[in-house]
C-alpha cells in the first residue's frame, strides 16, 4: 500500500490551507519538533503533541518518506532557572532528572525516539554566532543592561505565521521574559544579561556574562542539524505565539532565506473545557495515570484518536473507551493467527478497501477519526467471517499482516502483542524449570534462570511458589 509520493496533503499554518506535502530533497524529510522544557513530568497535554509528531513521522514514513526528526530538550530557561534554584538542585542535574523521566515516558507511549535530542545548553556557541548575525545584519541591538534584543521592527514580515497585526510599536518597546502574549508583541531578547536571579546560571561569551533567551535556541538547533531551509516544523498551537514567530524572524532575518516549509501546529487537549496547564492546575502526568493503572496505549490511542486540529476533552470514560478500542484491535489480530477455516473469497476486497480508506483519510492532514471508523468496519467484518468460521489460513495471515501494518502506523497494539509473545516465552521457561528443580537438577534449573535474566526476566523462589518480573530498565 506504499504509494510514491506526493499524496500526503498537510495543513499549513504559514498559508492556513491544506497543500500537498513535496520535500525539499524527493523522498526524504527533515523535520524539527519542540520538545519538552525539562523542568517538571510532561502532562498528557504535552503528550498530544508527542504522540502526533509521532503519527505524522510514522505516517510519512508508511508513505515511504525516509524522516530525520530532531527534537529538542529546553534545558535552560526562564522555567527550569526557576525550578533548580526552589529545589536547590545544580541546573543540569535537576534538568537531567526529568529529561530522563520525558524518555522513559515516551518509551511507555510507544513514541519512536528522534534522530537527535540537541540540549540548549550544549549549543551555546551556536546561539551567540546566529546572534552575531543578527547585530551584524541590523536586526538586533543591545540594550543598557546588556541584553540584545531583536528588533521586529527591521523585520517587516513580522507576524507572518500567527497572523498578529503589530501596530502603533512603541519605539524600543522590550520583553525579557520566554513567554508572552500577542498583545505584548514587543523586540525579544535573544541574549539576557545576567541578573542577581540568575545565580550561577550563566555563560561567559562576547556578550559578556548572560545566557540565551528561549527563542533562539529552536532556531540555532533546528539549523544546526536540519540546515538554514528544512521542511517540517511542529508544535502545539499555544507556541506558535511568541516561540515560533520569533523563531521564524531570528532566522529568516538572519539568513535570507525561508526557514520551515510547513508549519503544523496540534490543537490543545482540555480538561473541563479549559487547556491542560501547569500553570491552571488541571493536568496529569503520565504518571499520575499510570499509577491509577490506566494502560499506556489506551492513553497513545485516546491521544491521537482526535483529529489534531481539533480540541477534546481529556476525560476518564474516554479513556476507558480508548482501552476498548485498542483491545478489539488486538483481539482480532489474535484471533486471525489462531482462524484456519474456508475461505469466502471476501477477504481480498476488504483489505483492499481499508487500506484505500485508511490511506485516504491519513493523506488528507492526517484525519485519523475517519482512518479509524474505517479500520474498525474492517475488524468488525473479519470478525464476522472468523465466526462463521468463513476465512481461510492464508487469508487470516493476509488479514493479519495488513493490521500488523496500519498498526504500525498507530503503534498501539504492537507493543501488546510483544509483551504476551514475552509472557508466554517465559512461562514455558518457568515452567520448566519447575520440572528440573522437582528432579534436583539444579545445573538445567539454573541455566533456564539465566536464560530468563537475559531475557529480562527475574526469578524469585518464595514460599508460595515461583514468582516472576520483568526487570526495571
Ligand atoms: P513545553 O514542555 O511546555 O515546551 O511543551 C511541549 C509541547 O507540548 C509543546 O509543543 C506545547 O505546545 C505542547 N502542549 C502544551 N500544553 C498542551 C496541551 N494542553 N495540549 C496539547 N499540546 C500541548
Ligand atoms: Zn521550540
């Protein structure tokens, strides 16, 4: 079902239109998301973005794009400042804390690492020669303090991403802090002096003692590693002001040429209406559903199943609904390894109409709603034949390996699947080795408890009888 390209139509914030997606280089996408500012457990509201940068990268990828994804870690800002100095914890290590905890959560989601995770605080040298640049250019100025910030008003396409009218600027207006609103739409610091509140965060550089503001660091990593033009930049919709207009002024200003060719950007997931926000209270962390027992690829399913432009509500009935979902989806494909009955013939032309329907709906921005009703009709008519007992051996494993191939896509049942072959293998050890310490024959006992422990498997005898987990990563 691999077609050539280009098929895959993408909505573009920088034209507010639907286009079909062509690389710059045929067949192969550079692509920069933003990733998680490492102060704190990301929420399952960051997670939305996560999980679809990672629908998209896998559904390119299907489409037979070859994709280098680059995703960053905001390790220095004004958040984690805040953060490592009420704990009382050195900058990197509080940052290294939760960068680890992001990884380890993304793995749980099923989310296909990046090419490149860049920190912002190995990429120093880079910020300060992009913003050399910009003092070269005109674009920037220094400030009494010391602080360069750059001047919107040298930059007339200002405003072109999110759209935001600048009027009336009052001449030399600033804003120092990372984040605020379009109304504030003032010169931003791209390098900030040090100040008593910075502690011992700061670097020394030609600007003297300071250290870098939020926007640049997207934009000398993202050039770093994906060069002065590339082809995708994503991010939730609450970043596109400031961080990605300024994103697009620092760099455009600075080289002359387009930065990102298309620009999605993924709509909020809310909790009673309002956004997930640290800042209003309302979210969870991965990990606060997790430890309610939620199973991570319901939270993946429940995650992407909304179109990524739309809003949804996190809520914990949909989150059951989610677990149904994936558990059909999983069922049935156990259900085609063990089906061996006549066949009907039918099974031909549903492959082929799901995969036409799924590839349709995918292509057109990724409306996965529909991709899903459709592949739900199809699990509903193969478990239909599996009943009535009408699908043969061979049309079950081509049934099966079209699921394998879309679940590939959303990556919700395949690490299920990988856990029960991993269960079933080790009980049949277990179970075994049982036999061998009921003769004494600890030599073969011991070997098979080997055999578990590299497989990851620890063994406990206890009083009650054998017990076995999986090893912590
Ligand atoms: P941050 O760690 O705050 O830099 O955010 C990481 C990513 O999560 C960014 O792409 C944000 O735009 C995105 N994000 C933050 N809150 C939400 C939310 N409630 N729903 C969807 N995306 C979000
Ligand atoms: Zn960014």
């Amino acid at each position: 079902m691999n077609r050539p390209t280009p098929t895959v139509r993408l909505f573009n914030t920088l034209n507010r239109k639907k286009e079909v997606f062509m690389p710059m280089a045929s067949g192969k996408v550079r692509m920069y998301t933003c990733g998680p500012t490492v102060y704190d457990y990301a929420h399952i509201g960051n997670f939305r973005a996560f999980v679809f940068e990672d629908l998209l990268k896998r559904w390119l990828k299907h489409r037979g794009f070859k994709v280098f994804h680059v995703m960053n870690l905001t390790d220095v800002d004004d958040k984690t400042i805040k953060g490592s100095q009420s704990q009382n914890t050195p900058l990197k290590q509080y940052t290294d804390f939760y960068a680890n905890a992001f990884f380890e959560d993304a793995a749980a989601l099923n989310i296909e690492p990046a090419n490149v995770y860049p920190r912002a605080t190995e990429h120093i040298p880079e910020m300060v020669a992009l913003i050399k640049r910009l003092l070269a250019k005109g674009f920037a100025y220094e400030s009494d303090d010391g602080s360069i910030y750059f001047a919107i008003s040298k930059f007339p396409d200002y405003g072109k991403l999110s759209k935001i009218q600048v009027h009336d600027l009052k001449a030399g207006a600033r804003v120092k802090v990372d984040e605020y609103a379009k109304e504030e739409a003032q010169d931003f610091a791209l390098w900030k002096a040090w100040t008593p509140e910075d502690g011992d965060i700061y670097w020394e550089t030609e600007f003297g003692k300071g250290r870098p503001g939020w926007h640049i660091e997207c934009s000398a990593m993202s050039m770093k590693y994906l060069g002065e033009t590339f082809d995708i930049h994503v991010g939730g919709v609450d970043n596109m002001f400031p961080h990605h207009e300024n994103e697009v002024a620092q760099s455009e200003a600075a080289t002359g040429k387009p930065f990102a060719c298309y620009w999605l950007h993924n709509e909020h997931l809310l909790v009673e209406g309002k956004k997930m926000a640290k800042r209003f209270g309302n979210f969870y962390t991965f990990r606060d559903l997790q430890k309610k027992g939620c199973d991570p690829m319901a939270i993946r399913y429940l995650l992407l199943s909304t179109h990524y432009r739309q809003q949804f509500n996190f809520t914990f009935e949909g989150l059951e609904a989610a677990k149904s979902a994936v558990e059909r989806l999983s069922n049935v494909m156990r259900r085609l390894q063990d089906a061996d009955g006549k066949s009907s013939g039918e099974i031909a032309q549903l492959i082929i109409n799901v995969g036409e329907c799924f590839g349709d709906a995918m292509d057109d921005d990724l409306n996965v709603s529909v991709a899903l009703a459709s592949l739900f009709d199809f699990v509903r008519e193969v478990n239909n034949l599996i009943d009535a007992n009408n699908i043969s051996k061979l049309e079950a494993k081509q049934a099966h390996s079209l699921l394998k191939s879309l679940d590939k896509v959303l990556g919700v049942v395949g690490e299920a699947e990988k856990k029960d072959t991993l269960q079933k293998e080790a009980q049949d050890l277990i179970a075994k080795r049982e036999e061998a310490r009921k003769v004494k024959d600890w030599k073969t006992a011991d070997m098979l408890r080997q055999q578990l422990k590299a497989m990851g498997i620890i063994v406990e005898d206890t009083q009650q009888g054998v017990r076995w987990k999986v090893e912590e990563a």
